[in-house]
C-alpha cells in the first residue's frame, strides 16, 4: 500500500471519538483501509463490495458481498460506516448515504472520503498536455467532481452536524509503489480506452512524467474531501 495512503488512512480512522469498535467499510476493494484498521486495534471490521468473486488479500474483516443501495444489516449494526472512493461508481449516492445511515448507529458516524479529481496536479514540462490529460480524465470518469459533491449528498441524505476536512496527498516519489504512478497507470488505461486523448499523446505524457522525475522534479497532488455526519435518530 503507498505510504501516503497508509497515513491518509491512519488519519481518517481517528477521526470519530471514542475510537469505533463496529467498522464498516463500503466498497472495501483490496481492503487496504480495513487492515489500517486492524492494525489500529478496531475490534470488529466488515468490508463489503458489490463484486461476485471477491478474493481480497488482507483477511482481517468478515467480507460481505452486496449492494451499496440495500445494505444487509439491521439498523444500528455498526458504528462507523466509512468508504473510500466508491462514491463515485455508487449509482445513487443519496440512497447509499440513507442505508449507511440506518445501518450506524445515531451516535456513530458515517464517513466519505473521495478524491475531486478536478485537483489532480503532475509537475510535468507539457503544461498544456497535462492539463488535456487531466481535464479528459476528470470530465469522462464516472464523477470528477465527486469530492466537493460529498457535503451536500450527505445533507441531502438527512445526516446532521456534517464536518468537512480536505486533505492534500503529496508525493515527491514517482515510483511503482506511489500513488502518483498507480493514478498515472489508471488515467493512461482509462483515456486509452474511452479514446479521448490519443496513444501517442498518452504516451508523452508518461515520458514526461518518468523524465521529469529522472530530474528529480517531480510532484504529485490530489486533494481528498471527507466529510462526517450523523445519523438522525431512527423511527421505530
Ligand atoms: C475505486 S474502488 C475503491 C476501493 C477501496 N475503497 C480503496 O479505496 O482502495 C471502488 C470500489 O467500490 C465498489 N463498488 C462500486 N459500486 C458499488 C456498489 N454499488 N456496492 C458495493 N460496492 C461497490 C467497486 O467494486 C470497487 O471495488
């Protein structure tokens, strides 16, 4: 898992006070921040995701496969429910947002955490390609402004007292392990395949990005908003 990562992780799990005990984490992928999770002492951790055949490598979370529209778990199971840039491919994100609220508990928290990647910045020569590059991804993606969409989902959804923390992931390193580059590998497949941007151009754009690291000139930034809220106290 990039450092950067990691400690975005670190950081977001102790947000809620008390620590949580019941975490769930919607749309948990490779379960990257349920293992943050264990390795901070969260008792009990539920990852769910949508996938048939799921076979994530960390393993220590109960795995549920489901929908994020219709979570199968009382009201009150948990008392944190968090996800992590899943947002974005969640069709309705308003209904996802009312189940994790049903599912917590009123005195817990539900968290989103995504990146707007209308912020997504490579120090590059090519200013102009980077930032054709950028924009396409950006605007063709699922939802680009997904990121300063999240407070007002969350109002729409009914959660109160909703606070809103931006967070700016960094990196000097442009490496297999960064983020940076895996994001770079993500928007290159993603722009080859919907046809935006030309292979060639694609491909200037990762020899810029390799020869301006070779410079040492590197930087990656992405802002990541996470919001909190509250469940309203449920009807019985
Ligand atoms: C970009 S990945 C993020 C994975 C992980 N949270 C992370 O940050 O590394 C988005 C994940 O959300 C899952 N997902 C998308 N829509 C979903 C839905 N309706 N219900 C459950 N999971 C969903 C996808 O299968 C995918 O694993």
């Amino acid at each position: 898992m990039p450092a950067s990562l990691r400690a975005h992780y670190r950081w977001l799990l102790t947000l809620p006070t008390p620590p949580p005990r019941r975490l769930l984490d919607v749309g948990a992928g490779d379960g990257r921040l349920l293992q943050v999770a264990a390795d901070l002492g969260i008792p009990h951790l539920t990852g769910l995701e949508r996938k048939r055949r799921w076979n994530p490598a960390n393993r220590d979370f109960a795995p549920t496969i489901a929908d994020a529209h219709r979570l199968p778990f009382p009201n009150d199971s948990f008392d944190c429910v968090v996800e992590n840039e899943s947002l974005e491919w969640i069709k309705s994100p308003i209904r996802y947002l009312k189940e994790a609220a049903r599912v917590c508990t009123p005195s817990g928290l539900v968290i989103t955490d995504d990146s707007d990647w209308d912020t997504l910045v490579y120090a590059v020569r090519d200013t102009a390609l980077a930032r054709r590059v950028l924009r396409a991804f950006c605007d063709t993606g699922p939802n680009g402004w997904i990121g300063r969409a999240a407070p007002s989902l969350m109002r729409q959804a009914g959660l109160r007292d909703i606070q809103v923390h931006v967070r700016v992931i960094t990196e000097r390193e442009f490496a297999p392990h960064t983020l940076g580059h895996h994001q770079a590998q993500i928007i290159d497949d993603w722009l080859r395949q919907t046809g935006n941007i030309t292979p060639t151009r694609l491909d200037d754009f990762q020899a810029d990005l390799h020869h301006t690291a070779h410079r040492g000139d590197y930087l990656f930034t992405l802002n990541r908003y996470i919001c909190l809220g509250r469940p309203a106290p449920h009807s019985s």
